[in-house]
C-alpha cells in the first residue's frame, strides 16, 4: 500500500506496522494477537480506547471498563454481564437507572428495591410481582398507583396504563421486569439508557453496536471479537 513495506507477511499502512497480521498504529507496537490503534492497547483481540487497558476480552471504551464483553460506561463497572450506566448497576442484563437496583429483572427505580419481579417506586418496595408506587401497596399483582386500582398485573401511574405485568412509571415503560427509561427500551433483560442498548449484558456506548461481546466503538464494528477502528480491521487479534 502506498508508501508502505511488508516482509514476512509483515506489512505497514499508512504508518501502521503489520507483524504476522498483527497491527499498530502511529508508532504503536502490536505483538501476538495484541493490537494498539491511535493510543489503545489490547490483547488478544481485546480492545481499549484512550490509553484504557482490556484483558481476556475486556474492553475499555472512553473511561469505560468491562470483562467478558460487559461494559460499564463513565466509570461504572460491570462484571458477568452486568451492566452498569451513569451510575446505575444491573445484574444478569438488568438494569438500574440513577442509583436504582435491579436483580433478575426487577426494576427499580430512585432508589427503590424490588424482589422477584415485583417493582418499588419512591422507597416503596414490592414482592411478587406486587408492586408499591409512591406509598400504594398491591397483592396478587394488582397495584394500586395514586389512587389507582390495577387487576392481574395492571398498573397504571400518573395516567399511564399497563398490561399484564407491564408498568409505566413517568414515561418509563416495562414488561415483565424489563424496564425503559426516558424513552430507552428494554426487553428481556436487555436495557437501553441514553442511546445505549445492551442485550444480555453486551452495551453499545454512543452510537456503537455490541452483540455477544462484540463491541464497536465510534464507526467501528465489530463481529466475534474482531475489532475495527478507524477504518482498521481486526480478525482474531489481528
């Protein structure tokens, strides 16, 4: 390629050096399977971006850390495919939002706990899928929001209306555990905050796309580990 050199398979573009499909970029080193594009190091196809670091499949994406394909945004951390935004934390693909806790797919919201599949709201906690909003209890799955009155599940809050378990709190709707937030959706345990979307722990920060791991950072893409950056690819640590 223009103005560039390979030997031994060996090759450099655009000032990227290539060893053994490996690559770096801008005076960056790349050795077995590890690769560094524009200030980022990675091993074994594992990638980090502004002088983060990632290890067996970490991936560290603008002060963001994760393991396993797990990703945590802005300093949050997230371990096993918990995920963790803005200050939220999420076990198993559950998400919480603002200081919220969610297990198995309870959602809970400022501050609020919940315990198999049941919602808490404002410091009221619920179990069962019985949920309490704003100091209102509900049993059998019938809430009971401000005056008012659910069946099988329904709850309604602030004139919002819900389904079979489905809930909507201040914009926020949810179906069977899974929550959004703000306009972010959310099935199955997968969350979505702030144009970010997860599915089963995996996240995708600002734009970026991640699906089983993979992880796509600013226009790049990703599949099975394999990394582009910058119009860079990588395939297998390459």
């Amino acid at each position: 390629m223009w103005g560039t050199s390979g030997c031994d398979g060996d090759c450099t573009v655009g000032g990227m050096l290539d060893g053994e499909a490996y690559c770096t970029l801008e005076g960056m080193s790349g050795c077995d399977g590890y690769c560094t594009v524009g200030g980022m190091s990675g091993s074994d196809g594992y990638c980090t971006l502004e002088g983060m670091s990632g290890c067996d499949g970490s991936c560290t994406v603008g002060g963001m850390s994760g393991r396993n394909g797990y990703c945590t945004v802005g300093g949050l951390s997230g371990c096993d495919g918990y995920c963790s935004m803005g200050g939220m934390s999420g076990r198993d693909g559950y998400c919480t939002v603002g200081g919220m806790k969610g297990r198995d797919g309870f959602c809970t919201v400022g501050c609020v706990s919940g315990c198999d599949g049941s919602s808490s709201l404002g410091g009221m906690s619920g179990c069962d899928s019985y949920s309490t909003i704003w100091g209102m209890s509900g049993s059998d799955g019938y809430c009971t929001v401000g005056g008012m009155s659910g069946l099988d599940g329904y709850c309604t809050v602030g004139g919002m209306s819900g389904c079979d378990g489905y809930y909507t709190v201040e914009g926020m709707s949810g179906r069977n555990g899974y929550c959004t937030v703000g306009g972010m959706s959310g099935f199955d345990g997968y969350c979505t905050v702030g144009g970010m979307s997860c599915r089963a722990g995996y996240c995708t920060v600002r734009g970026m796309k991640g699906l089983d791991g993979y992880c796509t950072v600013g226009c790049m893409s990703g599949h099975d580990g394999y990394c582009t950056v910058g119009g860079m690819s990588f395939r297998d640590g390459y």
